[in-house]
C-alpha cells in the first residue's frame, strides 16, 4: 500500500481463468480520495442509505454489475452470483429472480424504448434481448465463443445502446479483444464498425459505456483514455470530454440530463451539456455509499439513484438530502 498525501491506493493484480484462458489485469484500486481523480464540483445533494432491497434465503445476490429501473417501475440488478438477473419493488421487496447458468460474467444492462430488457456478458461473449417477463427475443454473438461480427460473433461485449430507429450500438473489447463499436440493424444484422486500441480521436483504451441523445448521438465512455468520446450514427468523430478518473457508466435520463460514474474514484457526477461536472457525490472507501469501482447507475423515477460496485461489491443508494 502506497501513502501519498491525503490518498491510499492498493495494486492489486486480479487472475482469472474462463474457458481454459488464464489472463491478469492489474488496477489501482482507491482506498481513500485520491484530489488528482476526483472532478472539482459542487455537492450534487444527495446522501446515502441502506438500500433496503428484501434478499430471501436462498437467492444470493453477487457482485453488481449493472442496474435498470424498469418498465414495470421495478428496480433490476444484473449480478455476478448465482441469480444473475434480480428484480424488486419500488418498496424492496423481492419479485423475482432469473438467468440461473446463463452467464459467465454480467457485465451491462439497458432498456430499449420498448421496455425490452438488453444485457451483456463480456465473457460470454454475447449481447441478450428480453421482453419485460424475461424471455428472451435476441441473441447477438455464440455463448462461450469469441469472434468477429462478420462471421455472428461477439468479442468481451461491455455495453449497448439502440437508437431512435432501433439500430443497435454494441460495445465489444474489456482488454483482450480490440475496442470497438459495433453497429446492428433492428433485426441483429451486422452494418459496420469503427474504433481500435489508440488514444487518437476515434479509438479507445477499455471501451465502456454508451448511451444515446434524442438527436441520436453516441456517448462513449472510453475508460482507460480517461474521456468520453461522441459520434453520430455513423460512427463520424464529433468531440470528446476529459476527465480525471475513469468514465465507466453513463446515465441519460428521459428529460436528457447526463449522468456518470467514475470507476475506482467512486463518484456520481451530474454533467452539463459540456461535459462539465456540476455536481458530485461519492468517494472511494468502505463506508456506507463509498465504492470499490462505481461500475454502473441507475436513477428511479422518484429521483433516488442506485450504483452498481463491482468491487467492493454493493449496491448503493443515494437520496436527495
């Protein structure tokens, strides 16, 4: 462990082994504020809480990876235990649990307009469309099968994003396979494809998150390049925003406020239509409402915000103070 000023940090190195492949990857993970990773922004008004969801015996929930609030006004958390797929009422009582030996390692979870439910499993390789009950309606990708989206496969899928006319934006490289973004018609036929490792405008270093604008622009989180990056449909480079921490999950809301969380610097930052924070809350630690990595974020129509850990791992919920 490393004390530097008014900041802890530890390096650790994470093994894993998935389909007979063994790779390492090493982060610094924050133990306490880090001034050099956090955005200089006034308080955005929030504290946090317990969340309150009612877990049963016997549904286990693992690391969270991503949460929606559906639909149905149902909180979803997309998770890396034995449930993967958990759904609550607003109250947080437990309604259901599915997608049990479906996953290999959950990673992001959208809603399309329709109210249709859209994961992805970066080590499966696979992007999976559901109707609000679960059943599933697409499949992009081969489970367990890591390829080009030319010959139907997928490679470390991160996120995705479908727009007005429901072409699909899928996100595909964690830090194996080459970031980029991959463009899909409605019915789940491959269109193009832009980016590659780099740090130029156009390529990326972890590609991570993504949401679209009503004027359908693409918002990318370029995780390790510390930036969000923005194109049109067609994958044309418009701008980019910097950032001090790591971009991981975007949020755009249904009045097109913008919203990020920022990875290991555990914060949920409110941003204008510059990119600029103007409002923060969070910080690494283990505290209540402190985070391992502020993976993704969800917002409920009462305007509480969950957060997705997969570090620490928790599921934090934020109120207005």
């Amino acid at each position: 462990m490393l004390l530097a000023g008014r900041f802890t940090s530890t390096l650790i190195t994470v093994v894993a082994i998935t389909l007979g492949a063994t790779f390492s990857v090493s982060a610094q993970i924050l133990d306490a504020p880090d001034p050099a990773q956090m955005e200089d922004a006034p308080d955005l008004g929030y504290r946090p809480v317990p969340h309150g969801l009612e877990i049963p015996n016997g549904q286990e929930m693992g690391a969270p990876s991503s949460v929606v609030w559906t639909t149905q006004n149902r909180l979803l958390v997309f998770n890396r235990g034995p449930n993967p797929l958990m759904e609550f009422n607003p109250d947080g009582s437990f309604v259901r649990s599915w997608g049990q030996g479906e996953y290999l390692r959950p990673h992001g979870m959208r809603l399309d307009p329709d109210g249709n439910i859209w994961t992805t499993d970066v080590n499966g390789h696979t992007v999976t469309k559901m109707n609000p009950a679960g059943d599933v309606l697409l499949t992009l990708g081969t489970q367990g099968e890591a390829g080009e989206p030319g010959a139907g496969l997928l490679n470390e899928p991160t996120d995705l994003a479908i727009n007005s006319v429901g072409e699909i934006f899928v996100l595909v490289g964690h830090g194996r396979g080459e970031p980029r973004v991959l463009k899909f018609d409605g019915e789940g036929t491959f269109l193009k494809e832009w980016g590659g490792q780099g740090t130029a405008p156009g390529k990326f270093d972890t590609i991570h998150s993504i949401v679209i604008d009503r004027d359908d622009l693409l918002y990318v989180a370029d995780r390790q390049n510390r930036r969000v990056q923005i194109f049109d449909g067609d994958g044309n480079y418009l701008k980019e925003w910097a950032y001090k921490g790591l971009p991981c999950g975007l949020h755009i809301t249904a009045d097109q406020q913008l919203y990020m969380v920022s990875g290991f610097a555990g914060e949920i930052l409110k941003l204008d239509e510059n990119g600029k924070a103007i409002g923060a809350n969070g910080q690494p630690g283990k505290g209540l409402g402190e985070f391992g990595e502020a993976h993704y974020m969800t917002m409920a129509p009462n305007g509480d915000i969950y957060v997705a850990d997969t570090v620490r791992p928790a599921l934090h919920k934020y109120v207005k103070k």
